[in-house]
C-alpha cells in the first residue's frame, strides 16, 4: 500500500490517478501495436491507422471518467446535495468513480468518433479492445495502492492488512484486518480478459467476436469477484423482488454477459453464413 508514490516539485502524486493515467497509456500503446501488426493486411478495412486511436485518447479517457462518475452520482444521490449540486457530478477529485460508466461513456464516445471518421466500428473496436482490458489490469493496482474497493475479512494466508497511512481510502475499522485483495482480483480478471480477447483477435478473422467474448468474460469475472468485495456502502447492492442482493455491478454484469455471448454469437453465425454462400 502507498497511497502517495512519491513528490514532485513539495506536490504529492497519488497512486491512483498516476495508475489510471498509465492505465489509458497501456491501452493506447498496446493499441497502437496490434493496429502496426495490422498495416497492409488487405482484408482489414481501411482507416485502422494509429493516429485514429491517438486522437480519440483524450476524448474517451474524458468520456470514461466522466461517464464512471455519473453512475457513481446515480448510485449515490446524496452526492449531489450539500456538494455544490451540478458540480457534484464532475467533482472526480472527491473519488467516487464506478467503472462499468466508464465503459459506457468511454465506449459510445469511442464509437462515435469512429464512425465520424468513416471507420468499420467493429474491427476498430476489436483492435482496441485488449488494450482496454490491459488498461483496467494497470488501473486497478491504483486502487489497491490506496485501499480502495476493499475486500472482505478473511481468514485465509493470503489475507492483506492494510496500514494507516495518510490518504488511505480504508475504513478505519478495518485497519490491520486481513482482508480479500479484491483489487487484485479484479486486476486478474482484466489481464485474463486481455490475454484472452487478444488470441481471439489473432486468431478470428470475424470483426466483432473479440469484442463480444472480452465483454461476456469480464462481466462473468466480475460479477464473481464482487461477492469478496467489502466496500458494500459504496458500490451500492440492491435486492429486487424475489430475487437475491446483488452489488450495482453484480446487477449490471447479467445483461452485458448476455449482450457479449449474443453478439459473439451472432457474429459467429453470420461469418459462417457468409463463407458458406462464397463457396457456394
């Protein structure tokens, strides 16, 4: 745990923002290696240049922080009072980010400036997407650095204990109790996903299946690691009718595991469709 890596010039520089920050680093310079490994392949749409992921950097790392903020605010109305009101909504600074808005934000405004550049949307999201996944894997050691999305107690040796440093994230009645590094969990199941979407993206010529199988694996990873997660109060966890608590993240990863396994589905069938009648 360090909450503050080191000083620069009497300023503090946090663990979290300098690991988000090299979060959106990694994704863009694994990005921009596998659009290179890509250059002259002739059954590649065109478009697919690195300067199309270095423009749209900015502008999806604004719409992903901005759009992890919003659902925090929804999750936490009371944000949003005796917090300046509207300003509440942009306040980042105060912590209180949900990531699954940060995909959504991150993703549509990906999209959209893709598409405003006359871009195939599905290969160049596939190219991205390992990047993304990578990206999260460095993020989240951020979070573990300031002890932040903590985990449940646990007996277990590999149980974390979590000092009293100064800017910790930490309820002060869990300092020095072993505790699940869920941090760490989510960390892992990111690098799987990215692992895993970038060998079917070598290996798939079928634009879109990456994609798919990255979002149906990480929202299943996800939702296995939340029931280690401590940090209830924050992440919100709701219970509908007749059905178990769940976290806001639990809740959401169902339909995007659906929507990953669909799409992937659906695209699989229709590559197969299309070979199907070119050798016919």
């Amino acid at each position: 745990m360090r909450p503050i890596l080191f000083e620069l010039s009497g300023r503090p520089i946090h663990s979290f923002g300098a690991f988000v920050a090299l979060g959106f680093l990694a994704a863009l310079g694994w990005t921009l290696l596998e659009t290179r490994r890509v250059a002259g392949d002739p059954e590649r749409p065109p478009g697919l240049v690195p300067s199309l992921y270095v423009d749209a950097l900015w502008r999806v790392a604004l719409a992903g922080v901005l759009g992890a903020r919003l659902l925090y605010c929804a999750i936490h109305p009371e944000e949003l009072r005796g917090a300046g009101g509207a300003i509440g909504l942009v306040a980042v600074w105060r912590g209180g980010l949900v990531w699954y808005g940060g995909l959504a934000g991150g993703l549509l405004t990906g999209l959209l400036f893709v598409a405003r550049r006359r871009v195939a949307l599905l290969p160049a999201l596939d190219l991205a997407t390992p990047g993304i996944w990578l990206g999260l894997a460095v993020g989240r050691l951020g979070c573990y650095l300031v002890a932040d999305d903590w985990g449940r107690p646990t007996g277990g040796p590999w149980g974390v204990r979590f000092p009293p440093l100064p800017g910790s994230m930490l309820e002060p009645r869990l300092l020095g109790v072993p505790l699940h590094p869920a941090q760490l969990y989510d960390s892992l199941n990111a690098l799987v996903v990215f692992l895993t979407a970038a060998i079917v993206l070598r290996r798939s010529r079928c634009p879109g299946r990456a994609s798919g199988v990255a979002l149906a694996l990480y929202a299943a990873g996800r939702f296995a690691v939340e029931h280690f997660r401590g940090d209830d109060l924050a992440r919100g966890v709701f219970r509908l009718p007749g059905l178990p608590a769940l976290s806001t993240s639990q809740w959401l990863s169902l339909p995007l595991f659906a929507a990953g396994i669909a799409l992937a589905a659906a695209l699989s069938v229709r590559a197969r469709s299309r070979a199907s009648a070119g050798d016919g």
